[in-house]
C-alpha cells in the first residue's frame, strides 16, 4: 500500500469483544496488522482486568518538596529540643523524629528511593540518639541498626550508637561482633566517630581480660 497515500478502510467494531476487522476489504496485510492490533488490545485488558494491573504506577516523578521541607522541618525541630539535653525535651524529641519517620516512609511507592534511603538513615539515627539520651536502649539499638543497614558507609554514629546500647544492656558478645563488623565495613568516619569506635573495643576488651582474670 502507497505509504503516501491515505485510505479510508470500512473497519468494523465488534460491540461485544470490541476485535476491530475490515469484512468487505480483503487483504492479507490488513488482517495481519488487524490480528496483531486486536492481539495487544486483549493483552492490555488483561492486565488492567489483574489485581495487578490496578497498581501500576505512573512515570517515576521527583520527590514531593512540601513533604521533604515537612520532614526536614520537624527532624531540625527535634535536633534542636535534642540540644537542650533535658529528658522531657528528648521525650519529645523521639515523637517528632517518629512523625518524620512516618511521613518519609509512606511517600509513594513510585518516588525515587535513592534520597528517601538517605534521609530514612538520618532519622532513625537521630532517634536511636534521643532513645539512647533516654536510656530506651533496646528501642535505641533496634533504630541505630535500622540506620546502618540503610547506610552502612559514612554512618560512623550509628554504629556507635548501637554498640554503645549493646554494652549498656551488657550484651558485650554481640557488642564485640557489631564492632568487628564496624570495622570490616571500613567505615572510618571522622576522628570523633574513629574514637568512640576506640573507646569501644577497649571497653569491651577490658570487660573480657576482666572475666578471664576472674576465672583463674
């Protein structure tokens, strides 16, 4: 068919399976490209007819900014109560930092998650640090390994943070292997967090020369 020319075909729609065909023009080429254009028609219908197919997510779109400004604005709010280092103010330190938590973790499922991760690491780090000021040591240990698992690299005061909530609990075996770990992630950080890895080993180090001296 003359690709510069246009012709009116005499299509017919099917009412009830909506097959479009062209009875009263019979050619090869036109029930082929009808057959293929009628074969993905069902498809599509079958996968908008699939539980699945009412779940399909639009284009990814970027980051909704009034969301982000809220997080950002209440975990600066929660920094700031942290500050002050009272306990009533860290109490409510810890629900501005979960209402963050909430409101970054039920951003749409079709948003980039490469920034939703790093700010998710923020938060539960910053709450395992009001948790730990609080003496909540399980929940701090629970958040702090949250943050690592999200953000292992550059994430020197999660680590801390968790052994040091090991220690307090006086699980020092586990304490020992998350320190190890700290180490083989060859997560450095700065010196403050390269200290407080140091303080840590020695602690616990001493805690066992100590046991082992008590058992001779």
């Amino acid at each position: 068919m003359d690709a510069e020319t246009f012709t009116l075909l005499p299509l017919h729609l099917d009412p009830t399976s909506k097959s479009i065909s062209c009875p009263s023009l019979p050619s090869t080429q036109i029930a082929t490209e009808l057959t293929e254009l009628n074969t993905l028609h069902r498809l599509l219908l079958n996968i908008t007819d699939s539980p699945l197919g009412t779940n399909i997510p639009p284009p990814p779109l970027p980051l909704n900014p009034k969301r982000g400004a809220q997080i950002a604005k209440m975990r600066e709010q929660a920094n700031t109560l942290m500050r002050r280092a009272r306990r009533e103010d860290a109490e409510e330190a810890v629900k501005l930092y979960t209402y963050a938590l909430t409101m970054s973790t039920t951003r749409p499922p079709f948003e980039p998650h490469q920034n939703t991760i790093a700010e998710l690491s923020q938060l539960y780090a910053n709450r395992a640090q009001a948790h730990l000021t609080l003496h909540n040591y399980p929940e701090a240990a629970a958040d702090a390994e949250t943050s690592v698992e999200l953000k292992k690299a550059g994430n020197g005061k999660a680590w801390w943070r968790r052994g040091r909530c090991l220690v307090e609990m006086g699980r020092w075996g586990e304490a020992r292997e998350w320190v190890e770990r700290w180490r083989d992630a060859g997560d450095e950080g700065g010196e403050g967090e390269k200290e407080g890895r140091r303080e840590l080993e020695g602690e616990i180090e001493g805690h066992y020369a100590k046991v082992g001296r008590g058992r001779s």
